[in-house]
C-alpha cells in the first residue's frame, strides 16, 4: 500500500494551507495584472490559460523542483506557445496538429533545459484555442502566455 501514498503524504496542514493560500494569491494577481495592463474587455483566453493553474500546482506544491525554476517556468511557456502557434499553421487537422503540437514542445523544452510539465497543455491550447487565441497569432506567445508565467 506504500506505493499508493501521495508523494507530499509528510506535509503538514500548515505547508498545504501555504501552497492553497499561494495559488490563491498568484492566480488571482496574475488576473488583475493581466486585466489592467490588457483592459476589461479582453477575451477570456487571451487574459490567462488553464496551462497557469498547473504550473501554480508545481510552483507553490514543489516550489524547489527544476520543473518551476524560473527558465523552466517561462522559457517552457514561451517555447511552447509558439510551438502550439507553428503547429496549427501547418497541420490543419486539429488532432494530428495537438499530439505533433505537445511532442514538438516536450522536444524543445528538452533540448533548450527549460522542460516545464504544463508547457504541454500551453501548445495544446495554441492548437485547440479558437478564433481568439488563432486570432491572436504570434502575440499570443507574448500575451498572455508571456505575461502570466512572468
């Protein structure tokens, strides 16, 4: 049954009130970071993605894992994003442009020391985005991608 315990299963109520209260605080400032510098009226996407929450799990969970140091937390965002971005310019079928989308990424994220495990879900969402995030073009790697992992 030791296998079947959480790795965190050591961690105090304390250390896990810190890291619910940590998502809080940094989800919720990078949302009104976001909207103030991108104003009230910006489509939802384009003011943050789903692929932050995972990485708010690692960073305020693990915070002293290589996964969300600061190169692996941006630069696996950033190269991911224009990955997704790359990708759907070139396969046009949105299943075959996602799974080629997250090899490329998990590849380059290697390659460039920066692997970041939500990077992942950022180049599905440059696929699977929809017309704001298609819309957005290479922007989209900067805004919000760039903007939220800083």
């Amino acid at each position: 049954m030791r296998l079947f315990r959480p790795i965190l299963a050591g961690a105090t109520v304390r250390d896990r009130a810190l890291a619910c209260l940590g998502a809080l605080l940094g989800i919720g400032l990078t949302g009104l970071v976001s909207r103030a510098i991108l104003g009230g009226e910006t489509v939802l996407p384009l003011l943050m993605t789903a692929s932050m929450g995972a990485s708010a799990v690692l960073l305020f969970v693990v915070p002293a894992s290589p996964l969300v140091q600061p190169w692996p937390l941006v630069g696996g965002h950033l190269v991911s994003a224009l990955t997704g971005i790359a990708v759907a310019r070139l396969i046009p079928d949105p299943m075959i442009a996602s799974a080629v989308a997250v090899a490329v990424a998990i590849g380059l994220m290697s390659l460039l020391r920066c692997l970041h495990p939500p990077g992942g879900s950022t180049a599905l969402i440059g696929v699977l985005g929809g017309s704001a995030v298609h819309g957005a073009g290479w922007m989209f790697a900067l805004v919000p991608i760039g903007l939220n992992a800083v």
